[in-house]
C-alpha cells in the first residue's frame, strides 16, 4: 500500500481518470479517458509521468521508453492510496495470440527511468491454442524497467494444441501354424 497526501503537479505529468475523454488534453482539470492515450499523449509531449486514477481500465497496453505509470490517485488527484483507490489494468483477451495487462518492450540502456508504481495489473484468460496469459511481459529490458508496488496477476493459459498423428508401428512376425480342423459330428444343413 502506498499513501500520500499530495496533490499531484502537472509539469510533467498526463492524468488519466474513467471521468476523462480520450478528446482532452490529458491534464488536471480534463484528464483522459485511456492508458493508451496518456501513455502516447506523455510520449508525444515529452512528458514523464502518467498518473492514473482509481478505476478498472479494460485492455492491453503497451509502456513507452521514458513514461512512467502511477496508479492509485483519488478522484482529483488530490491523494494517492493504491488501496483506496485501486488503479486496474484488465487485459481483454483477444481470440489469437498472447495476452496481457501491461506489455514492457526493449525499455533498456541510456536514458530516464521508466516506473511502473501502484497499479494492479490482470491479465485474461488465454483463449488460442498453446497461448499463454501475462500481468506483466517484459521483454528486452533492463535496470531501466523499475516495478514497484504492483499487484501482478496472470490469466490462465490456454490448453495446448492436439499434437501430430503418431507413426506407424512396425510390421508383425510370421504367424504360428493353425490348429487342425475337428469334425463335431453334426450334419449339414438340408435343403427345405
């Protein structure tokens, strides 16, 4: 659980809230609707923080290099309790390929931190053949990859596939000679 009482500045920051519009410009007094769009609205702005209020926020996002994400801020953004105002990420499983909440990739080398602070991130339920289901996929990152005070929790993975046909067995060995045959002593069958 992470507390503060603080209200949050917007130099650098886009705010996201389930009360905004993906429309707005991602500040204080109209934050926006998404994660996407505050991730891409920071990106694009060269802004380093997203702050997230409380709320579930269904789909898969993607983090970018050098934006960081902050869940858990009231409404306002006047506090900051990720208990009290739990900041989810519910990933939305798509009918092929792997899922998840927050996908982290090549965040790595030179350059400002990237935080991932306070969410709780939910991966779905795999749905296609051998697929599998991540809270959290990081790939290609390093030491400039920071997750702190998360809860992170996968879907299940789908069942795998049906595997290929085995092959065949190999041949049988002669058979053994037949038993002779035996009269039961009964008479054939007369014609009606």
């Amino acid at each position: 659980k992470v507390t503060f009482s603080w209200r949050a500045t917007s130099d650098n920051a886009v705010f996201v809230a389930k009360t905004g519009a993906d429309s707005n410009p991602g500040t204080l007094a109209l934050p926006v609707a998404t994660l996407a769009k505050g991730i891409a609205q920071a990106a694009q702005l060269g802004k380093r923080d997203v702050y997230v209020a409380g709320g579930v926020y269904a789909g898969s996002v993607d983090l970018a290099a050098g934006v960081s994400l902050y869940g858990g801020y009231g409404p306002g953004f006047s506090a900051r309790d990720t208990v009290i105002y739990q900041s989810a990420v519910a990933a939305v499983a798509a009918a092929l390929g792997p899922v998840w909440a927050l996908r982290c990739a090549g965040i790595a080398g030179a350059g400002a931190k990237t935080r991932v602070d306070g969410l709780t991130l939910l991966g779905a339920n795999a749905k296609g053949p051998g697929e599998s289901s991540y809270g959290l996929l990081a790939i290609g990152c390093d030491d400039r990859l920071q997750v702190t005070y998360n809860q992170v929790l996968a879907g299940d993975g789908a069942a795998g596939g049906p595997g290929p046909a085995g092959s065949n067995g190999t041949a049988g060995g002669p058979g053994k000679p037949g038993l002779g045959a035996k009269d039961i002593g009964k008479p054939q069958c007369a014609a009606a």
